[in-house]
C-alpha cells in the first residue's frame, strides 16, 4: 500500500496551479505563452467588435443624426403667390378695369437671429454623442470578452489539473485492486478509490459542460460559423494587466476618482447632453429676437390705361417683421425650460459619476480582499495542505491512519488548488471591471483610440 499512497499524494503536488504575478508580473519560463494567449484574445475581441451588429447600428444612427443636422441649417422653402385682383364684379372681364391684375410673388421666410447655426451646432453635437456610444460599446465587448476569456481559461486548467489526478487515482484504483485479489488490502479500500475515480469523471463531465456554455456564449459576437468550425482556444485565467498596473497606484491614493472617470465614454456623451442643453438654451434665447421676411409681387395688366396706352405692369416688394412683444407667454416659458434641462443633465452625469466612483471603490476593496487570500494560499493553505497530506500518508504506513483519511486529505488538497485558480480568475474579472471603468485595458478599443487623439489634439490646439 506504500506505493498506491505515495502515487495518490504525487497526483496531488504534481497538479497544483502556480498563479503568476497579476501586476507588475516578472518574467517567467511561460511569459512567451502568456503573450501569444494575449494575442489571441486581442484577435478575438477585434473580430468580435467588428462583426457586432450593434456598432452598425450605432453608425447609422450617427449619420442619420448628421444628415438631420445639415437638414436644420437650411431656410425654409420659398413660397409662391398667385392671384387676380380688383377683378369687376359685374363683368368679371381682366381687360376693361385698368386696376384689374394677374399677380404672381414669392416670399421667403427667415429664422430669429442665429437659430440655423445653433441648431446644427446641437446636431452635431448629439451625433459625436452617438458616435462616442461605440467606445462605450467597445468598452463592453471588451469587458464581456475578457471575462469569458478568463472563465474559460479557468475551466481548462481545472480541467488539466483533473484529468491528471484521474489519471493516476486511476492508476491508484489499479494497483488497490490488485492489492486487493492477492488478499493485501481491503474490500473498503477499493471502493473508496473507485468512488474517487467516479468522482473526478463526474467533475470532469460537469467542466467541459461548463466550457460548451461559455464558447456558445462567444459565439453571440463571433457568430454561429464561428462555433459550428470548433475553433480551439488556449485561454488563460490571468493577465498581466500592464495598462491597469500603471494606474493603480491613483486608485490606491483616494477613494475620489472623477479625474479618471471623466474620460470614460459614459461621462462624456452626459458631457455632450450637457452641451446640447446648453446650446438649446442658445437657441430660446434667439426668440427673443425679431423674425423677418421678404416678399416680391409681379402684377400684369390687360387692360389700356385712362390715356388709352396699355396699362404699365406693377412690381411690389414687402419686408414683414414680426415683434416679440409678449415674451411671458411663450419665450419666457421656453427659455426656462432649456435652463432647466441644463440643470437637469448636470445633475445626471454627477449622478453618474457617483456611481461609477462607488462602483470602483467597491471593486477596490474586492480586489484587495482577493489579493489577500491569494497570498493567504500561495504563503500557507498549499503548503499546509501538502504537509497534511504527506502526514495523513505516514500515519497509513504507520498502520495509525485509515485509507479514507489519506483519500479526504488529498481531496481536501485538490480542492484548494482548484479554489486558488477560482480566486486568481476572480481577481483578474475585478481587474477587467475596473479596467471598463477607467480604461484599464491593455487592448485598447479603435474607437477610444481616435477619440483620445482628438481630445489631444484639441487640447494641443
């Protein structure tokens, strides 16, 4: 029974899952494997970007908004007059009263002050506002991908662990029932490592399960051919994080962080309402201001004149101009409308960033919960673990421990290296939920690229 022990703690120690550093990582022997898991999950998430369906979405609702804009900037369509006047009644004849005219004019209406201009100022505007929702967009994806990543690299290597204890309790199982038909072991023995076997095929079965429901879940970006070619994935639990590792210590330092909030995509379109608000305030204001007009008349005559000569034509020209009298009825209701929807719109991006800052907060202390219980394993649990195994192992050579002692403490093993790889997975989603919020990202979306560009190169205007 010595060797049967001895392969069943080796099933344990050879399977126990190194986390490596999730910030600041040092070099190791598998850093070239981590960077072409990296490099695949980069690749994913740019396929999974541009095949969304919602990013076309976004686009033509942008250009719709365009469109609309330039529309706005236009005066309104001309109008034609025609007409007969000082037509006699009691002939009804175009040609015998000399005041008798066939009229034709146009009239052309225009807006109060700068009301065009404005007004596709807050069209445009609205549509950047609705062209920053695709780095919001890409933001998500990335979020969602990554975590899905991070889940299926969890279940592989729990999957790698298991299948190599199966292996070898398998092997265990073989050498107790062979121990056993030469009347050297026992009938309880047996059937205790069998159920183990049983065991791990079961956890075996429940995990691959488990990587079928998460690749059908990336199929939702990646689309149904994706899924039906059964591409194969190495993913990982871990990354290195190099762009959130850079910015933690600012988290770190405070528990207020609108700085970095404030470039999130979420804050600036609020910033961009803020602005649409503001320039409908602009545009209450115009009506204030007078609203001309201009109208040209063409008059025909038939009939000759008093001297006999045909009748000369006439030629009319009117400029109308209405006058903002009672503003308390109408203006002064408006304008302060579009003040209050100013107000308004403030009052929802502070709201926002309220809970954005509380949702980092929250995720800060989680992080360093889970930054502590992974040293918690690395520094002792393992350790301790493996040493009670080991001594489960000599207390059962020893004739002073039972087999099901030895079979619970390397159980108990498995089962908090499988918890380490749990909490290095729930560490590095944390990371990639603080990475949503303050552009942590390694993988940086095209969208927030371009508009970070802009924003600098505005800035440096």
């Amino acid at each position: 029974m010595n060797v049967t022990t001895s392969m069943l703690v080796l099933a344990i120690s050879t399977s126990a899952i190194t986390p490596a550093t999730l910030f600041a990582a040092p070099l190791t022997t598998s850093i070239e494997k981590t960077e072409q898991q990296q490099e695949q999950l980069a690749q994913l998430i740019t396929v999974a970007i541009k095949s969304d369906a919602n990013m076309a979405q976004i686009n033509a609702q942008q250009h719709a908004m365009l469109e609309t804009s330039l529309g706005s900037n236009s005066l309104p369509d001309p109008k034609l007059k025609l007409g007969i006047g000082g037509l006699p009644t009691d002939s009804f004849s175009l040609n015998k009263d000399p005041m008798t005219t066939l009229s034709i004019g146009l009239m052309q209406q225009f807006d109060r002050g700068n009301t065009l201009d404005l007004q596709q100022q807050k069209g445009d505007i609205q549509a950047n506002a609705i062209g920053i929702q695709q780095a919001v967009r890409e933001l998500d994806i990335t979020n969602k991908i990554t975590q899905l990543w991070l889940e299926l690299g969890y279940q592989q290597s729990v999957y790698r662990v298991l299948q190599r204890n199966h292996r070898l309790v398998t092997e265990l199982a073989n050498f107790t029932s062979t121990n056993y038909a030469i009347g050297s072991g026992e009938a309880q023995d047996l059937l205790q490592v069998k159920l183990q076997v049983v065991k791990i095929e079961d956890k075996l079965q429940t995990n691959l399960q488990t990587q079928h429901r998460i690749m059908a879940q990336l199929s939702e970006w990646l689309g149904a051919d994706w899924l039906t070619n059964k591409t194969i994935i190495q993913a990982s639990n871990q990354l290195s994080w190099q762009q959130l590792n850079q910015l933690m210590p600012r988290l770190t330092a405070t528990t207020q962080h609108y700085s970095l909030l404030k470039q999130h995509p979420m804050v600036q379109i609020a910033n961009s309402a803020i602005s649409a608000n503001e320039t409908q305030v602009s545009i209450a204001q115009q009506a204030y201001k007078p609203q001309f007009g201009i109208e040209v008349m063409y008059a025909s005559r038939q009939a000759n004149g008093m001297s006999g000569k045909p009748a000369s034509d006439l030629v009319s020209a009117y400029i109308t101009m209405d006058l903002p009298l009672f503003t308390d009825n109408r203006q002064d209701h408006h304008y302060a409308a579009a003040q209050y929807q100013v107000g308004a719109a403030k009052s929802q991006r502070d709201l926002l960033l309220n809970q954005m800052n509380a949702k980092v907060n929250a995720l800060l202390v989680e992080h360093d919960n889970l930054s502590q219980r992974l040293s918690r394993y690395t520094d002792s649990l393992l350790s301790q673990a493996k040493a009670r195994t080991q001594a489960v192992e000599r207390g059962y050579q020893n004739n002073t421990a039972q087999f099901n002692n030895v079979i619970t403490a390397a159980t108990d093993e498995l089962a908090l290296v499988i918890e380490q790889a749990r909490v290095i997975t729930d560490l590095n989603i944390t990371n990639s939920n603080l990475a949503a919020l303050i552009n942590g990202f390694d993988i940086q979306p095209f969208s927030l690229q371009l508009q970070q560009s802009t924003t600098i190169n505005n800035h440096n205007q």
